[in-house]
C-alpha cells in the first residue's frame, strides 16, 4: 500500500486553488549553498521554494568593488550553477533570485571566495653531475599553463639562469 504524503497533497491543493484566484505564492529559494570552491570557479547551488518559477537570476561581483557585476539567466528548473572563469584567491557575492511570470521573487545571497593560486611542492634534486641534474616536484592543486626553473649555482658567482 503506498504511503500518502498528507503535507504535499495539501500543499498542491491549495497551489492549484490559489492559482484558480488569480493568486501566486512567491515562496522563492532556499538553502543557498556554495561549495566546489577551486581557483577559477565557484558551484552554488538552491532549492526551490515553489513551483511557479519559471527562471532564476545568478549575479556576482568581486567584493573589491574592481568589476562589474555579472548575472546568468537559468532555467526554472535547474537549481545550480558553476561561475567561472573567475579570479583566483578573490570574494565573491552571488545572489540568486527566482523569476516567475508575473515578476522577481525574494533574493538570496551568499559570499564565497575562490582558491589561491599556489606553487608545486615537494621539489627533489637528483642525479647530480658536474653540468646536470634532474629535478621533480608535485603538481599544484590548480591548473598550470607550465613551470618556470630559475636555478644559480651556489659555490661560483654568476648570473641567475633560467
């Protein structure tokens, strides 16, 4: 025997009796979270409160206050969104607001701020020779373009190679 859900059998009733009046609920989102955090992105995502949204609205700026805003249309039902390409190691605000046919519904808002950026680790030296030597090290979290080595030798003055 199938469990009846009392609550979301009256919730829909009454929806649809509201919307016989002309009348809609603009209950909007909840439970903004940002999370996936990594140099050039943020993820946030939402739940929605209702089901007359036909869009949401995804603004975000630099708290620095050196850019301007940047918003991304989505549709009402899709409830996340991963921002990118951003600035790494810099807050953000992103404010998600739920569109419906009629007008904006209440605004949520949220702050996060994307990784810094950060150098390999872990750098060995090994097979040292008179005029070589091999050297290794970890990968950074973030995405590299490449590696610069700058290397000068210890015991003779010289000038700094790359």
């Amino acid at each position: 025997c199938p469990r009846l859900n009392i609550e979301s059998i009256l919730e829909s009733w009454v929806s649809d009796l509201l919307s016989l009046f002309g009348v809609v609920i603009r209950s909007g989102i909840r439970n903004l979270v940002l999370d996936d955090e990594t140099t050039f992105s943020l993820h946030v995502s939402w739940e929605p409160a209702d089901a007359f949204i036909t869009q949401y609205r995804v603004s975000y700026v630099s708290l620095k206050g050196d850019r301007a805003e940047e918003a991304v249309m989505v549709p009402g039902r899709q409830n996340d969104l991963l921002l990118q390409p951003m600035l790494s190691d810099t807050s953000y605000r992103i404010t998600v607001t739920p569109i419906y046919a009629d007008g904006e519904g209440s605004s949520l808002a949220v702050t996060g701020k994307t990784l810094a950026l950060s150098g390999p680790r872990n750098l060995q030296v090994s097979e040292e020779w008179y005029n070589r030597f091999r050297i290794r090290w970890d990968a950074p979290p973030s995405l590299t373009m490449g590696y610069r080595v700058v290397y000068t030798s210890a015991s003779a003055p010289g000038p700094t190679l790359d």
